[in-house]
C-alpha cells in the first residue's frame, strides 16, 4: 500500500513539473500580409438553352414536335457540333407530352414543348446555328452559362501568384524595418473570382440585335462574350528572422 502511494505521488510532482514548464512561441515576430492576382479569359464554353414549341402554321395546321425535333437536331449536325454536346434540358409538362400526343385529334389547342441545353465552343458557332433556326418553332435562346475549358488550370495559376505577390510584399515591408522574412507560419486562401451572368436574348431579339454580322453570318471583328474575371486573395503569416 505504501509503494502504490509512493508511486502515486511521484505522478502527481512529475505532472506538476510539466505543468510548469514555459511554452515557448516558436515565432515571437511574424508580418501578415495579402496577397492577389487576377486575370481575364474568353470564355471557350458556351452553355445555351434552346426551346421548341409545337405551332400552328397557316394553311397545314400544327407541325408536330416530332418533326421540330429531328429537324433541329439535323440543323444542330450540319453547323458542326457533335451528339456529345446537346442534352434534353427539359419537356415542358414531359408527363402531360405523351398524353397530348394521344389527345391531338381530341384537343388540337394543346402544344408540347422541348428545350436543349448546347454546349459551344465559340459565338461563331452559335451564330451558324441561330441563322439555321425555325423562327416559328424557336421560342427562346437563353446563354445560361459560360466558363472555360482550362479554369482549374488558370486557377491554379493565380492562387500561386497570389502567395508570391504576398511573400514579395512581406519581403519589402520587412526591409524597411531592418528585419528579414522566414518560414511561411500560415497561408489562408479568399476565392473571389466573379463570372459575368450571361444575357438572357430570346431567339428573334438574338437574330437582330446581339451581334453584328458579317457578309457571311459569322460574327463581327472584335465582337465576343464578355470576359469572365478571376482574381484570387490570400492572407499569409511569416516569420521574422
């Protein structure tokens, strides 16, 4: 009993010692700076919705969506873009739709709709497609999103400029209190890049007024997307030495 108090008690001044033992800061002066890049790319991915509607047409009553479809996806080839890029956004209504093809006779009133989303790779493209299209079928072309193929690459890019312009100006800073900068004690990144909304143009106001064209439908000399913006901050801490 006396030997397990004894070795009770030796615990407890072993534990009283480390207790008070100083924690030494291993870096007693340090600089927090930040630092940021930015750049600005066209972007090379263009997402587009388009959507068909059934219609009347004078003289031969409704033209089908069956017929609206194949035909526009026959448009889609001929302009050069591949099955790989245009997916089914929606059906308006996509239970109802079969439903309505089995009610034609009965309520020919009912007109079915479909929207695609494209994907392009530049504005000319979109412009051979548009000047393609069925104007009557066509009721909406929405630019709903547009990025660039190599963003994570141009990322990474910037945050690695962001850390040196950070680095650079604790270097500088520090120089002119006679002080030199160590080891990088913390970097904290703020991704504050920004991707315009792109403008929503329904087809007809797209055909006249979104680009100017040249005398073979293409589009204008110096006419493009807007660019998409990315800038990146980062807050680093150094050691001083």
């Amino acid at each position: 009993m006396k030997r397990i108090i004894a070795i009770s008690a030796l615990m407890i001044t072993t534990m009283g010692v480390f207790a008070q033992s100083p924690v030494v800061n291993p870096f007693p002066k340090t600089i927090t700076v930040n630092g940021s890049a930015e750049m600005e790319i066209v972007p090379d991915e263009i997402y587009v919705q388009v959507e068909l509607k059934e219609y009347e047409k004078k003289g031969t009553g409704k033209v089908d969506l069956e017929k609206i479809k194949s035909e526009f996806l026959q448009k889609v080839k001929s302009v050069g873009i591949p099955d790989s890029m245009v997916t089914i956004a929606s059906y308006d209504g996509y239970t109802d739709y079969y439903w309505h093809r089995k009610q034609l006779k009965k309520r020919n009133d009912l007109l079915a709709s479909i929207a695609y989303q494209i994907k392009f790779t530049s504005s000319s493209k979109m412009d051979e497609l548009v000047n393609k299209l069925d104007d009557e079928a066509t009721q909406n072309f929405t630019v709903v999103r547009t990025s660039h193929s190599k963003m994570q690459e141009f990322r990474k890019q910037l945050k690695i400029s962001a850390v040196k312009a950070a680095k650079e100006k604790a270097q500088y800073l520090a120089a002119a209190v006679d002080e030199q900068v160590g080891a990088a004690v913390s970097i904290i990144e703020n991704d504050n890049s920004f991707e315009p909304v792109p403008v929503y143009r329904s087809s007809q106001a797209y055909l006249s007024n979104a680009v100017a064209k040249d005398g073979i439908g293409g589009v204008a000399s110096g006419v493009d997307f807007k660019k998409i913006k990315l800038r990146f901050e980062i807050n680093a801490v150094f050691a001083l030495k």
